[in-house]
C-alpha cells in the first residue's frame, strides 16, 4: 500500500524522468528533423509532392529509427543493471559480514555515527539486504529502473505525433508558401513542447522553452541553406 504524501499538491518530479525523457526526446525530434527535411526539400525545389514524400517518409523512418534506438540503448542499461545486481546477490551470499561493513560505511559517510551506521546497516540487511545494497550503494531505485519497452513505445509514438504537426502544415500550406508555414508552425510547437516539457518536470519554464526553440530554429536554418545553397533534398 502506497504511503500518502506529505505535500500532495507539492509533488516530487523524479518518478517521471524515464517516460518524460524519451517522450520529450521524441516529439523534439520528430518535429526538428521533419520540419528540417520538409524545409530543406523546400528550398531546394517549389513541388509540393516531392515535399510531402520527403516528410512522410521522415516521419515513418524517424519513428521506427527512434523506437529502435530507444529500446536498444535503454536494454543495454537494463543489462548493466541487472548484472551489478547478481553480483550483489552473490557476495552477499558469499561476503554477507563484508557486505554488512560496505553498507554502514555508505551510511557513515553520509553523516552518521559509526555506531549507528552499523545497527542501521544491520536492520536493513535484516528485512531486505539485497534491497538496501540496489539501492544504496548502486543508486537505483524502482522507479528509475530502465523500462526498454516503456521508452521504446513513448519516444516512437511522441515522435509520430509531433512529426505530423510541420507534415500537416507543409500538406495544408499554399504551394508558394510552404516553408514558411512549416517554419512558424514548427516554432509554435517546439514553444509549446518546451513549456509542456518544463511544467510535467518542474523546471524553469523560460529556460527550457528557449532551449527547445533555439536548438530547433538552428536545425531548420543549417537545413534550409544546405537545401538553398546545392539545390538538393538533405
């Protein structure tokens, strides 16, 4: 049973790193790297069906690229994880006393008399050493844990729906007024995906917002003169 919070309407941010990174990371991308593609077909040539091409095919090849991606990387810290955990396990099988004096030096370092790291040390590994040792000495807790699926699934579906946004623009622009569009539409977004982000992590709302935005007007800028300047779709 889940203990009540002390400050309910004060909430701590950090059980959401996990699916708000890769949700974050995702839709960022997906909107950088569509609106980018689309913006650098669209200097380089005015038709309208070669630029929809192009961001559809950013679009599905970004969303599989990014699942992939997610799952892999987050599997292999999932691994590395999963085997500092046996070799707990088996030096506490094999070391327990050893064990038991990591533990209280962990506490002692933390500000603790020797005296009272030790009998705190002892009844921790008492109820659950394994437990105390994951996540005292190796740092990880529930719910930080490396969930691959989880983020596989969040990063390519944030990265399809943010993806649509600038292909939806380019598809309902005018002909001759594609890239711009794409631009402000893609600004507005990547704003408002910075602020959202901001808010569901407790951090600085301008700070985030601006960071978003500049990165994402740089990406469309180098974009847009490598497709300007050698004509090409990049």
């Amino acid at each position: 049973m889940s203990r009540p919070s002390t400050h309910p309407d004060d909430p701590h941010y950090v059980h959401r790193t996990g699916w708000l990174r890769a949700a974050v990371l995702g839709a960022n991308d997906g909107i950088v790297s569509v609106s980018s593609l689309i913006i650098g077909v669209a200097a380089a040539t005015p038709e309208a069906g070669s630029i929809l091409v192009a961001g559809v095919a950013g679009l599905v090849a970004g969303a599989m690229s990014m699942a992939a991606g997610e799952f892999i990387s987050v599997s292999s810290q999932a691994d590395s994880e999963a085997a500092d955990i046996r070799r707990e396990r088996q030096a506490l099988a094999e070391m327990p006393e050893h064990e038991l004096e990591e533990l209280a030096a962990i506490y002692e370092a933390r500000g603790l008399s020797p005296a009272t790291a030790l009998t705190v040390a002892r009844e921790l590994s008492a109820k659950d050493a394994l437990g105390a040792h994951v996540r005292d000495e190796l740092g990880l807790a529930e719910h930080l844990a490396a969930r691959p699926l989880q983020a596989a699934l969040a990063s390519g579906a944030t990265f399809s729906s943010a993806a649509a946004i600038p292909l939806m623009a380019a598809w309902l622009a005018p002909s001759g007024a594609i890239l711009p569009t794409v631009v402000a539409v893609s600004i507005i977004t990547l704003g408002a995906l910075g602020a959202l982000g901001a808010k569901a992590g407790g951090a600085p709302l301008l700070r985030a917002t601006l960071r978003v935005v500049g990165w994402g007007i740089f990406a469309m800028a180098v974009t847009a003169a490598i497709g300007s300047l050698f004509g090409v779709s990049v």
